[in-house]
C-alpha cells in the first residue's frame, strides 16, 4: 500500500518508480524540478523533442509549485500507463500482444505520413531492446513512460522525431525540422539559439580564426610566419584587442546567413522530393543543403571579403566595418566584394559532402558495433568533429586560395594562377598554410556551440 494522497500500487510497483523517481531527482532534495529533469533525461538518454520538460510540467505539475514530489508523479506514471496501454493496443492490431513493421506503418498511414519498410525498421529498432524485430508492451511503456504526449499522434511523432538526427552535421546543410516544429513555431527557436550559440563560439575562437587568416594571406616558406610568431606580431601591432579584428562582421552575418540557408533550404527540399511526406535521402540532404549554402554565400558573400580585409588591416586602417567597405568600394570598385567567390563555391560541394557523409557512416558504425543503442550526445559530438576535420581537409586548399584573393588589391591573380603560384613557391603543403589553428578551434567551437545552444534554447522554451 502507498503512503496517504497516493494511488495505490504495489510496494513492488513502488520500489521501481522510486528508484526511477530519485534518478529524476539530480539534486536529492525529494522533489523533481525542471532542472533535474532536463538534466536527467539526458543523462538517461531517454529521447526528447523541444521543450520536452516543460512540457511534462506543464501537464503533470498538478498545483504548479514548480515541483513534483513522488506521489504526483506516482499518479501521472499510473495515468500514463493507461493511456500507454490504450494505445498499444491501438496500434496492435492483430491483437498478438506485440507490434510489428506492418503494423507501425499502417499505424503512420492513417496520420497521413506515408514511411517506409526501411524507415519502419528504424523506428522499430529504438524499442526493440531483445532483437525478436517486434515490440512487446514492456519495451513500449520503457521507452514511453517520460514522454509527454497526450494522444496517439503526438506518440507517434515523438518516436519518430526521437529516430532522427537532432545535431547539425554542419555548417553547410541545415537542420531538418519536423512538420509539427514548423507549425508551433519551435524551428524559430531552434535557428535563434543556433546563432546565439554560433555568435559566442565565433567570439571565443576569433583569435585561432584571425591567425589562420593572418598566415594563409602573409605565410610562405621564405618568411617563416607560423602560429607562435603570429600571435606575437598581432599583439605587438594593435595589443590584445586586435586579436578580436574581423570577428564584428563574422558575428553579424550569422543572421543573415542563416535565415537564407533556412528559407532556401526548405524550398530546394520541395523542388527535390515534391510533396513526399517521407524523410530526405543522404543524397538528396546534401543536394540540397549544398544549393542552400550556395545561396547563402551568394547573398552574403560581400561580408566575407570584409571580413577578411578587417582581419588583416593595420592599427588605424578603417574606423570600422562601414568605413572599410566604402574605403575598398572607392579605391577598388563594386567587383572585389566577389573576389574569390569561385573557389569558395567549388569549397562548398566536398566540405558538405564529405562532412555529411563521414558523420553518417561513423553514426552507423557506432549503431551497428552497440546494436543500435541510440548513440549519446558525446558520440555524436565525436562523429561531428571528425567529419568537420575530414570536410576541411578536402576544401581547405579551396578556402586557402580565396581568402588569398579577397586580400589582394586592383592587381589580383585569377584562381588557376594563384594555385600555381603557391604550388610553386611553397609546394603542395603551402596550400595548407594556416590549417593547424583552424584545427585548434574546432573541438573549442563544438563544444562551446552545443553548451550554448542547448542553454539559449532552454532559456527561449522557458520565457517563450
């Protein structure tokens, strides 16, 4: 028998929600909060959409104290079993006592989303814990039982949003955004905290960002300009604060950037795949994530010459980013805002692909060696990381020589002739010239960017 004011179950029944009850309750004091269970839940990693916490509180915290003690959450786990079983019945519609691949997208078919036998067996997969490719009742309340869904839709669209890829694989191809973020409004959220967290860790790594910019303009293998003497050339010049030179405009451009690539994207994805309700292929992501990225750079890629003239200015030059462009605009005309826009659209094709690829086959890798145990955020920061590092080995000479070309004056190189010019002074290695502080920022730059994003995006939920 349960303590007074709670549903009466079994002290079998009890002791398991109450070790479950006190893994929710990170802090120990009795009692659930949105923290502990934010928290918690990935640390459990039990799948979770947008705003999944407060959602759950929203629903669950009865006298919204904020909190929930263990008889309240007794009784939301004894009401949402319930329903649970309800609707495992629902879709058990050859009444076996399990669920089966066709019964799952028969069960999508009648929401209007048609899915394949392919994707089917992914989502199975997620609940299959004894490998029988069927779905038995205790997988299903397992997996379900901290969701906040209220009806058999919202279960089946967390299931499935719980299946896909939640972390951009880059800065190339955008995020894929389920068809109910696009009506609440949460991809809005999610792009906001993205260039929160992209504006803090282009902040934090500016000086890794200036001396790779710094030495793919003034390095070569005569004058010996490297990482250390670099920095301390920049500080001799204009002091600490210089470090931080082109990062205002890099900043900037985030919102832009990113709104483009977003509204392009969305559009390509239409021409692409038509009205087809079924998730993109690898292919099909990458094709049109790479025109979207296009795009973007089209639009925006004045900023990025600035930028780079920003980056290897003088003490004193330009009073700012306005009075750089119309210095450059006068001496130069309106054509150097495009200068070195070639190679930095041929970049774009074997960064996204490369990267895409790289991230989905070490994704996989990692499924398949663990049984397709849902790899955790680590894992797939791991995978991000080294399929970032793969892409810009592939593209950096690309990026080298544009950013060779956005500093040069009236008297350019065109794109073959710079090549060959670098190739034959510094050999092949001078086409990597500045690549290892690129490499220094990239672990910083994910970890600050997820840290960021996952904070700004738990803030935006909460005050939204």
């Amino acid at each position: 028998m349960a303590t007074e004011g709670m549903v009466d179950i079994s002290k079998e029944e009890e002791k398991k929600l109450r070790e479950l009850f006190d893994n929710l309750d990170v802090n120990k004091d009795g009692r659930i909060d949105i923290n502990d269970l934010t928290q918690a839940l990935s640390t459990l990693q039990v799948p979770q959409t947008p705003g999944h916490a407060k959602k759950f509180f929203d629903k669950h915290d009865k006298d919204k104290d904020g909190q929930i003690d263990f008889s309240e959450f007794v009784k939301y786990v004894t009401d949402h079993e319930r329903q649970l079983r309800l609707y495992f019945k629902k879709i058990d519609t050859n009444d076996d006592g399990s669920i089966d691949r066709e019964e799952i997208i028969e069960s999508f078919k009648r929401l209007g989303v048609a899915i394949e036998p392919s994707e089917a067996d992914k989502l199975l997969s997620k609940m299959d814990k004894d490998g029988t490719l069927k779905i038995e009742w205790s997988e299903w309340r397992d997996f379900l039982l901290l969701s906040p869904s209220q009806n058999i839709n919202e279960i089946l669209q967390h299931w499935r949003h719980a299946s896909m890829i939640d972390v951009g694989e880059n800065i190339i191809v955008p995020d894929d955004f389920t068809e109910k973020e696009m009506k609440t409004g949460i991809w809005r959220i999610n792009l906001l905290a993205g260039g929160m967290a992209g504006a803090v860790s282009r902040t934090c790594t500016a000086p890794l960002d200036r001396i790779k910019v710094m030495l793919q303009v003034h390095g070569t293998s005569k004058n010996k300009f490297g990482v250390i003497n670099g920095f301390k050339h920049m500080l001799e010049e204009g002091g600490v604060k210089s470090m931080w030179r082109g990062n205002g405009v890099n900043v900037i451009k985030i919102a832009p950037e990113t709104a483009i690539k977003f509204m392009a994207y969305e559009q390509f994805k239409k021409m692409i795949h038509g009205d087809s309700k079924e998730e993109l292929l690898v292919a099909e992501r990458l094709l049109a994530g790479s025109l979207a990225g296009a795009t973007a750079q089209t639009i925006i890629y004045p900023m990025e010459v600035l930028k780079t003239r920003l980056a290897i200015r003088k003490t004193g030059q330009y009073k700012g980013i306005l009075d750089c462009a119309m210095k450059i605009y006068s001496k130069e005309g309106a054509a150097v805002f495009y200068r070195g826009y070639v190679p930095n659209l041929l970049g774009i094709i074997p960064y996204a692909g490369i990267d895409l690829a790289v991230y989905e086959t070490m994704k996989k890798l990692y499924m398949k060696t663990y049984e397709n145990t849902n790899p955790g955020i680590f894992v797939l920061l791991g995978c991000g990381t080294i399929s970032c590092t793969a892409g810009q080995l592939a593209s950096y000479p690309l990026a080298l020589v544009r950013t060779k070309l956005q500093a040069q004056g009236a008297k350019a190189d065109s794109m073959v002739g710079l090549f060959k010019k670098i190739v034959k002074q510094d050999g092949f290695t001078g086409l990597y010239r500045g690549i290892v502080p690129n490499f220094m920022k990239v672990i910083p730059a994910v970890g600050i960017s997820y840290v960021v994003y996952e904070k700004s995006r738990h803030w935006l939920l909460n005050t939204s």
